[in-house]
C-alpha cells in the first residue's frame, strides 16, 4: 500500500470548505485536479454516502478510467471516496479553526500488478508529490472563490 498526506489552512468556514469538496464535488473536483479529463455520475441527485461516479485521468501520460463510490460522508467533517473498480482510497478532513479551515488529504493505493513493485519508490514520491498539488490548488481556488462572491 502506497499512502501519502498532505494538509493545509484555508481561510475559509468549515461549512463552506465542505461544500465546495464534497457537495460541490461533481463540479469542482475537475477543477482541483486537472489530471481529470472526463468524471461521469452513476448516481442521480446529491452526493451522499454510496453516491458513484466514474472518471477518466491522465496522470504522467498514463490514462486510466475507474468507477468510485462516497465511502464516508460526515458533514462538515469529512468525505471518503474509495476506488470500486480499483484499491485507492482518497480522504478529506476538515478542521474548523474558527473562520479558517485545515484540510487533511490522505490518498492511498494498492500496487497489485507486480511489475510496478521495481518502481514503488518513483511512484510513491509521484503520489506524494500528487498529494501536496492537491490541498495547494483546493486552497487556491476556495480562497479564490471567496474573493470572487464578496466582489
């Protein structure tokens, strides 16, 4: 199992980090996370536990597709997405620090196919590295998002 974290403070509300992550999902995670080419839901109305969804990504030239579900959904906590279709798991925390918010992104994947187990190092890092872009674009766009309403 490959993990990486990262976190970071957003000066943004809890409740409104929450739903620009969670409920706001379909239409934001394209946004945090340009490796996302094409995100199709499979399940109709808003996201809440069970919800699925499929994606296609291009991260480092490589092309995948995988169907994933909400694992976990516990406003304005936290939200889990877990691969259905392959072992990733990737969970967002948040804090309320009084009118800011720390995030808390753990991904994890399985390495099933042996022939990646020579590379686990190179891709342990590419995920770490993967991780930190993640909570920097979330904090960037919220933040944004924020200016942009109160002008």
């Amino acid at each position: 199992m490959i993990n990486a974290e990262a976190d970071t403070r957003v000066f943004e509300e809890v409740d409104k980090v929450f739903r620009f992550v969670a409920l706001d999902f379909v239409t934001n995670y394209p946004r945090w996370s340009s490796e996302v080419i094409e995100l199709e839901p499979l399940t109709e109305g808003a996201v809440r536990k069970g919800y699925l969804a499929r994606q296609v990504r291009v991260d480092q030239g490589h092309r995948s597709e995988s169907t994933f579900e909400v694992a976990e959904l516990d406003a304005p906590r936290r939200v889990c997405f877990a691969g259905v279709s392959e072992p990733y798991r990737s969970l967002y925390e948040f804090d309320d620090l009084g009118g800011a918010t720390r995030i808390r992104f753990v991904f994890e994947v399985e390495l099933r196919e042996a022939r990646l187990r020579p590379f686990e190092k190179l891709i342990r890092l590419a995920v770490q590295d993967g991780a930190r872009r993640t909570v920097r674009t979330l904090k960037l766009l919220i933040e944004k998002d924020m200016l942009a309403r109160e002008q």
